[in-house]
C-alpha cells in the first residue's frame, strides 16, 4: 500500500515542479510520471523496512 501512496506523492510532486518550472503539458506528463516511478520504487522499499501494524 505504502508503494501506491509514494507513487501518488511523487507524481503530485512531478505535477508541482515542472508547473513552477513553467513546463508545457509534455513537461508536466514527465516529472509526473519520472517522479511517479520513483516515489512507486521507495514506497516499496520503505514497505520492506516499516513493519506492518498489528
């Protein structure tokens, strides 16, 4: 679950910076999905470490 919460960061994330970069639609899909991909990747890492509740 954490995997899909890092990719839902990371791609508002993505979102943020190109806009205050001032990118294009183009620019916004790829910090979107760059970024995207890479919160996907450590939410999974940190669901490796972090121990599940109960």
């Amino acid at each position: 679950m954490l995997n899909f919460v890092g990719a839902a960061l990371g791609i508002a994330l993505g979102l943020w910076v190109a806009a205050k970069r001032g990118g294009n639609r183009l620019d916004l899909l790829h910090y979107a999905t760059i970024f995207g991909i890479v919160g996907f990747i450590i939410g999974a890492f940190a669901m490796l470490v972090i121990p599940a509740p109960g």
